[in-house]
C-alpha cells in the first residue's frame, strides 16, 4: 500500500475510533467466518491482525504476529478457532480464491 493518505478528510482520530468499532463488531459476529469475508471482500481478521503489525512496525512498535491476532480476536487465535471457526466447504474455498485474485 502507498504510504500517502488515503483519506485525508477523516481524522486520524476519527479513523481510528471507527477501526475499533469495526473490530469490536468483528469479535461480537463469530458467525462472520474468515473465509466467507475473505470471499466477499479479500480480507478477514487475520489480514486486519497483519495490518496492525505491519502498522506498528512502521512506527518502531513492533507486534508478534500472535500480538497482532490477539489484538483483533480479542483471544489467543488458537482459542477462537477452536471455538467458532468451521471447516471450510468447496465452495467457500472457491469463492475466497475468486475474490483474492482481484487483491492484486
């Protein structure tokens, strides 16, 4: 991603508070699996969890990848698949695949 602002009618704070809104609405929708996200948009909280890391490295504050995680899923992410992620079905893999190709 370029470093430029993307969005520079919107505070940094107001970004940021909206981030958080969107995170903690992510921790409350466990049905929201990763892989139907990843198919719909080309992204789910694992990617949001790499975002932060990379983030906070840019900035000398570096996060583990498992910080980053923790971070959005509100748990260790081990604990969080265990308890609400399903396997994915053909078709959800399918569907993810299609929709990471128009990522790049």
């Amino acid at each position: 991603m370029p470093d430029e602002d993307i969005m520079p009618e919107i505070d940094d704070a107001v970004a940021a508070a909206a981030f958080r809104r969107l995170v903690a609405h992510l921790r409350h929708r466990h049905d929201a699996e990763n892989i139907d996200l990843m198919g719909l948009a080309g992204f789910c909280r694992n990617c949001l969890a790499d975002w932060i890391a990379e983030a906070a490295a840019e900035r000398g504050e570096p996060l583990t990848r498992d910080e980053a995680r923790r971070a959005i899923y509100g748990m260790d992410y081990g604990e969080w698949k265990d308890r609400f992620q399903r396997e994915a079905t053909p078709g959800q893999l399918a569907r993810m695949k299609e929709s990471v190709a128009k990522n790049a």
